[in-house]
C-alpha cells in the first residue's frame, strides 16, 4: 500500500505505485491537455509530483519535448544562476564485504588491488587536493565493518579539516558512505560533514536484491530507509541518486521522485542533491552486461525532467560522463560537477601502474582543474568553491527557505565570486586569471543588494591583498 508518509521502505516507494504511474504515464504521453497543464503547473517553480513528471518523461512529441527543455534552463537560470559548484571525490578505502554486481570493489574480485589510507596518506591526498584548488570534498569508501568502520571515517575527516596547507583548506566533506545506524549518522553530523549522500541504485526491489547477492547491501530496505536515519541523526542536507543502466530508467525516474516526496512530507525538507550517476566501465565490470543502458538523449531528458520536477534540488554530474555529455546537460539544470577526479585509493597523491588499479570505474572526463574552471568560464558560467551555507547553518529547511524566496542570489552569487577569486589568486593558469578576472568584474555588478554588492566589492578587493576565506 502507497503512504508516501510510511517510514516502510516498501510503502514509500510502491511497486503499485510506481506500475500504476507507469500505466498512467504510458496511457497519457501524447495527451496534449495533461501535458501542457503539466508544464504549465511546472512553471509556477514548485516542482511535479512523480505522476505528473513521470507522463513528461514518457512522452515524445518534439514540441513538447522542446518546451521542457526550455523550461528547465528557465529554472536553472532563476534558481541557480549560471553557477556552477566544483568539488572533487576522495576515495578513502576499497575494501568491501559487499557483492555489488556492477562495482569492481565487491568482496569476489582479487585481483584489484585492496588499499586502504593511512592518517598520513589522507594527509598527502588532501594537500595534493588543496594545492589544485579544491575546496569541497565528497569522500568514498566500500562498506567493510573491520577494515573501513565508522571510528575510521570519523578520524579520516578529522585530518582532512585539518590540514592547511599555503592557502589552502578543505571547507566542505561530503560523505558517501554505505547506509549505517542513526547513532552513527550522528556522529558524522557532529562531525562537521556537509551532504549525506548514498544512491539507491536502483528502487526495484527485486533487482536490487539481485544485483547486491551478499552482504549487508543486500537489505532493500535497510538501504532504502537509510535517509530516514540520517535526518533522525540531525543530518538534514541528504544526496539521492540512482545508478542508470541497471534498471528500467522510468521505474527508477519515479523511485527516485517518490524518495524525494516522503522526504519532504515527512521531514519538511527535500533531497538537498539528486545525483544521475550511470554504470561505467570498471576492473572486472562491463557496462554492456547491464540490460537498461540509457542513451544521451533520455540521460539529458532526466536531467531536465529531475530540474523541473525538484527546482530546490541541487543536482551533480561527474566524471563519469564526458565533456561532451556534461556540455550537453549543464544549462538544464547541473548545479554541481565534480573536476579532475581520481576514483583510485590515493590516486592524487600519486599515479597508479595501469596493470593493478584500485580504482572503482573509469573517468571520462579527465582534465585537469584549471582546464575544468577555464571551459566553464567560457562557456558562460561561474564556477564557485562555495562553502558558506552549511558553515552559516544554513541547511535543511533554512537552506531552502532561502532558495524559494530567491534570496539566494544575494549569497550565493557572491560567494561564488569571492572563492573564484581565491581560487585565481592561488591556483589557476594565465589565461584562467585573465578570463577570471573580467568575468568578476561583469558578474559583481549583477548582485541585486547594493549593500551585498559594496561589501563584495571591498572583500574581492581584500582577496588580492593577501585575506581569504569571507562569506555571506
Ligand atoms: N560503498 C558505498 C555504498 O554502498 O553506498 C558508496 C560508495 S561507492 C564508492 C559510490 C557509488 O559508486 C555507488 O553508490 C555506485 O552507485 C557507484 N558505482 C559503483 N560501481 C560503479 C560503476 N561500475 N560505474 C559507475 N558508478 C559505479
């Protein structure tokens, strides 16, 4: 039975539910009337149900197609301007008790090789992250109780806080670790950690019970009331996502939206990131094993579809995808990428030989930092190192209050120009502080309060003679 307000996985997210929503979406994708009432109720930037954006994903008729695109840029441009926010992973350890059938790190696999990082090699990771620009960090490890515990994750972001090195400081770890107790979502949550996030993979229970055989994974709804835990152990800023390719995509579109529902209904507050992860090559996995590939086209469709149905979301493209790909989806409605990635355990510190990789999936997109923030620049964007909203408090409910009253453009606008320009003082090439310096210039003269503005002015200013690290 369908109560999107059930804390029972199986009642959150309906198998019914979602069938019944694909039979409604199928009967109605060339129903011009609901459609356009779709879209139109879409423009009003309060978001779809899943019903109602489930149709939209099922129709095909180009004109329509056209409007939802259209929309979902006008959405982007509203709510998040032309920032673009960089952070990078840091993979911690790839040991693993689990038996995922898509990750190279499952328990089988012996031959990739099993690293785990010292205090001083998290140390060494770090200050190789810091001395590219890097100010956000998303850390990964596999789930393995002895080897990878929670006191291990725990100490790991300790040192990552810790270390300052010339100008640098990781202001921000997001955590992407396998689902865990309330008592210790908590203890993250005292750590200090920005984002909890965890994918779901897939939604269908069945498959997901086939594609994680063993291991504590295996619980379907253990894994699925994993946010539940998180927000009842104070961590109200959580990151949903699903891997495409394991499973049909609108079974998965609609789990997806159902999660982020229950959230809102029963905590008041919605995913704070949507991630569109898709499988990948990796060790000993190969992506064409995987029935329900999605093409480019419907990869970019979701990306607009997720922007109009959840406009306060924040929604992340990795490396995983290729520059062409990221170009593709960016204006319809990215507001995080991820930037010089390495999916090995100590893969920045130092080069991996080709032959025994510990690394979890294959990167498309490998440029470097500055090539990433020079390609977004002259694309039209403005990449931010932004820190400031759960380091103000402003998580949960409060960060979204501050996006439905718009006010965020009096925030994040110029934070997103001061740590730019921190980030082109310390790090960037020539041409990356040339193209920098007049973006900042045009932009400072777009923030609304004339007060914010001045004072942004003044800090920009104070940027160059040596201070760092303001916030609004
Ligand atoms: N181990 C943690 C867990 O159980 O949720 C999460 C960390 S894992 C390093 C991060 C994510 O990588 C997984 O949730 C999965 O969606 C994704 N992933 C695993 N194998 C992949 C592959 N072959 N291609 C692309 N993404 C993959």
């Amino acid at each position: 039975m369908y109560d999107v307000k059930s804390f029972k996985a199986e009642e959150f997210i309906s198998d019914e539910e979602i069938r019944d929503t694909l039979a409604y979406a199928d009967e109605n994708r060339d129903n011009v009337e609901l459609i356009d009432a779709i879209i139109e109720k879409a423009k009003e930037r309060k978001g779809l149900t899943h019903r109602e954006a489930s149709v939209l994903l099922a129709c095909e008729l180009p004109e329509k197609l056209a409007e939802i695109y259209a929309l979902a840029e006008q959405i982007k441009k509203d709510f998040y301007g032309n920032r673009i926010v960089l952070f990078a992973p840091l993979y911690l350890s790839n040991y693993c008790v689990n038996g995922c059938v898509y990750c190279p790190y499952h328990l089988k696999n012996k031959h990739i090789a099993r690293k785990k990082l010292t205090q001083e090699e998290v140390a060494a990771e770090v200050t190789a992250l810091q001395d590219m620009g890097h100010k956000r960090l998303a850390i990964e490890a596999g789930e393995d109780p002895v080897n990878n515990p929670i006191e291990y994750i725990l100490e790991c972001i300790d040192t990552i806080y810790g270390i300052r090195h010339k100008n640098g400081a990781i202001r921000r770890v997001n955590v992407n670790i396998a689902a865990t107790t309330v008592e210790n979502y908590r203890r993250l949550h005292d750590a200090g950690i920005g984002t909890y996030i965890l994918f779901q993979e897939t939604y269908h229970k069945e498959s997901y019970e086939k594609l994680h055989p063993t291991g504590p994974k295996h619980d379907y709804a253990y894994h699925t009331e994993a946010m539940d835990r998180a927000m009842e152990g104070g961590i109200d800023d959580v990151g949903l996502g699903v891997l495409f390719g394991l499973e049909m995509y609108r079974y998965e579109f609609a789990g997806l939206l159902m999660h982020a529902e229950h959230l809102e209904a029963v905590f008041g507050v919605g995913p704070h990131t949507i991630s569109v992860p898709r499988v990948k090559r990796a060790d000993d996995i190969d992506p064409a094993q995987f029935d329900n590939g999605i093409s480019d086209e419907v990869f970019a469709k979701i990306c607009a579809l997720i922007r109009i149905s959840v406009p306060y979301t924040g929604m992340i493209i990795s490396t995983r995808e290729s520059q062409a790909v990221r170009e593709r989806v960016l204006p319809l409605g990215v507001s995080q990428i991820s930037g010089a990635s390495r999916t090995s355990v100590g893969g920045y510190a130092s080069d991996e030989p080709e032959e025994i990789t510990s690394a979890q999936f294959d990167v498309s997109d490998q440029r470097s930092l500055d090539e990433i923030v020079n390609w977004l620049m002259k694309l039209g964007y403005l990449p931010s190192f932004c820190t400031a909203c759960y380091r103000e408090g402003r998580t949960g409910d409060r960060f979204m209050a501050l996006c439905k009253n718009m006010q965020i453009l009096n925030c994040c606008q110029p934070n997103a120009l001061m740590t730019l320009k921190e980030y082109l003082e310390d790090y960037a090439g020539e041409e990356t502080k040339k193209i920098g310096m007049e973006l900042i210039e045009r932009e400072l003269e777009k923030i609304p309060n004339p007060k914010v503005r001045k004072t942004a002015y003044e800090h920009i200013h104070d940027i160059s003679g040596g201070k760092r690290d303001f916030r609004f």
